[in-house]
C-alpha cells in the first residue's frame, strides 16, 4: 500500500499554466493538474493511454482533430500516440492517469 497526499507533493510545470503533482505505481501514473485560466497545453503525443477526468472547471481537449469541451465530473480517453492539445476555459484542477508509467514525470 502506498499514501500520498497532494498537498505534499512539489509542483512541477508541464508548461505555463499546467501545474501537476504525480503519484506512480509500479504500472500506472496518477496526477492531479491545476490549470490556469487561458492555459494551453501545445499539440503533442506520447506512447502512454491517458484518461482525463476534470474536477472543477471547463477544460477544451482537442485529440487527433476532433475538439472536445469538458465540465467537472466528465473524463475523456486519449490514445497512445493520438496528438492532443489542451485550453483551460476556466481554472482547472484535472486527474490524469497514465498507463504505463510517465518515466519523465517521475
């Protein structure tokens, strides 16, 4: 069994705007991602099956081409390598998880 509370993880950028505290297990990433209003996570990929739920806030997710708006308690499934992007239409707090794990998040 592993315990963490997020209050005590340190911060860290993902880019202006996106700021995640990560958990990991031996399989899965988890983090949650405080968003600024107006912030925009740039098109990008990566090998890992991403599920996004939003928390609190309106978050636009466009993945392979197609725009998606998400309020809180909605989630939306990105595929490995499908190219994404990302605009905070309101503060955000999401949950990410990642499988398999975000070695670069670690």
């Amino acid at each position: 069994m592993h315990f963490a509370d997020y209050a005590d993880i340190p911060p860290r950028d993902i880019v202006p705007g996106f700021h995640g505290r990560y958990v990991h297990s031996e399989h899965i990433t988890q983090g949650r991602v405080d968003i600024d209003s107006g912030a925009i996570l740039p098109e990008h990929s990566h090998p890992h099956e991403q599920w996004t739920t939003v928390l609190t806030g309106t978050l636009e997710l466009t993945v392979a081409g197609v725009v998606q708006v998400l309020q809180a308690g909605q989630v939306l499934y990105i595929p490995p390598h499908a190219p994404h992007s990302g605009r905070a239409l309101t503060p955000c707090q999401v949950l990410d998880v990642f499988h398999p794990v975000r070695q670069d998040y670690t």
